[in-house]
C-alpha cells in the first residue's frame, strides 16, 4: 500500500488512467472524477460494459479493460468492495502498473495479489482529493 509519497509518484509519472465502473450519469462520482483527471492532463479510458461503445468526456467506452490493447498506468475502480477483486485481477492481467480503490472500496485480499504481482496499490482514497492534497502537478 502506498503512503502519501508513493501517491505523489504514482500520480506524477502516470500518463493513462482506466477508470472502471465510469458512468455517463452526471450526478456519479465517477463523472466528475473522470473530468477533472482530463483537466489534470491524464488520458483516462471509461470502462463499462453497460455502456460499451458510446463516447464519454471524448473517450470510447471499453467493455472490460482487456479490449484497452494499450499499456494502462493506473486502473481506477469505481465497484464496491465486493466487485473490485474481480477488476484487481484483470488489472494483473492487462499489465497495468498500479491500482486505486476508490473511497469505501476496501479489498485486503485483492491489494495483496496485486502487490504480489508487481503493481502498486492505492485503497479507499480518490485522487481528485489526492492530486491538489499533496501538490501534484498538472501531467503532460
């Protein structure tokens, strides 16, 4: 798990952000999220199987994060706890560098597999508080 120095990496050397479990629902968290990553310079990549193949803030929805076919820096998950050990996995298996639990979203055993795998893991933070808590600078 990483402590508020390693997020200010992740975040600082990030370039492209999919964000499972986007909405195209304005009044979702995962809305705002998604823009204000896009304000900040990121490339963020909406996944939702509901609503595959429509375009949200500019960007082709994904069915699941392996139709992406590109390298993922970090995999943002916006599903309950529950749901996210499932999304943690496809994450290993896409060869994405980090995963982030969104606030509320808490998954011991999937944070330690992805650990075990090589990938940083943020849990039960979000990074539109993350970024102007800790100074991150705008990317790209």
């Amino acid at each position: 798990m990483l402590d508020d120095d390693g997020i200010r990496t992740l975040l600082g050397e990030a370039r492209t952000i999919a964000l499972v479990g986007a909405s195209d629902r304005p009044d979702r968290a995962s809305y705002g999220v998604m823009s204000y990553l896009q304000q900040c310079g990121y490339r963020v990549i909406p996944v939702n199987p509901q609503i595959t193949g429509e375009h949200l803030h500019g960007e082709f929805v994904f069915r699941d994060l392996d139709q992406i076919g590109e390298p993922i820096d970090i995999v943002d998950i916006f599903r309950n706890s529950a749901a996210a050990g499932e999304v943690v996995d496809a994450a290993i298996a896409a060869g994405a560098k980090a995963v982030w639990m969104q606030l509320g979203v808490v998954n011991e055993a999937a944070a330690a597999r992805a650990e075990a795998a090589g990938l940083q893991v943020v849990m039960d933070r979000c990074p539109k508080i993350e970024i102007p808590r800790l100074g991150v600078a705008a990317v790209g």
